[in-house]
C-alpha cells in the first residue's frame, strides 16, 4: 500500500526518501522516512494533513497500522486518535494535533 515518492525536477523525476499512503479520497497522507534519522532522531512515520499544514510526526515504523486504518477506510479522526495514542513516540518536530475534529 505504500508506494516510493518522486518528484518532477526539470522533467526528470527524483526519488526522494518518502514512502506515502494515500488513502482514497481524503485530504491527508502517511509519510514514512527511514533516511532522514540526523534531522528527526530516528525512523519517522508522519500523518500529513491538506496541503501540508500540519505535520503529525511520529518516531518509529508506524505503516502496518495505518495502513490497517487505511484498509477499514476510516476517518481523518481515526487516524488523529492514533497518532494521540502514540503519544510516547510523538517527534520533537511535531506539529500538536489540530483542535478541531475533520469529518
């Protein structure tokens, strides 16, 4: 279900780190980054919400369980409760969760 990120550079595409999960038509994505450990201090899985306005960092390999909410197609809430779970392993660069619930 996750799939390798590239970007477009003068028409030439690059393999960035990234592995996403996209869920179908939602307004949000996983980023999982096992490359960039001296920036964030470890393996990171990020729930990665709009158009890049919050970024919900977690340390560690969290894609079997998002992917598993992913698989029950569930909300963007699901998904927030998961990463407030997971509060031991939230990131240092972290963006706090969005006040609001997303429906």
């Amino acid at each position: 279900m996750f799939s390798q990120q590239f970007l477009s550079v003068l028409g030439a595409n690059i393999r960035v780190p990234n592995q996403i999960l996209s869920p179908a038509d939602k307004n949000f994505y996983i980023s999982f980054n096992d490359t960039d450990t001296g920036i964030y201090g470890d393996i990171t899985t990020a729930l990665v919400i709009g158009q890049m306005e919050h970024f919900l960092i977690l340390n560690g390999d969290h894609r079997k369980a998002y992917a598993e909410l992913a698989a029950k197609d569930a909300d963007l809430d699901a998904y927030i409760a998961y990463f407030k779970e997971s509060g031991s392993q939230i990131n240092k660069l972290s963006d706090a969760p969005p006040a609001a619930t997303f429906h």
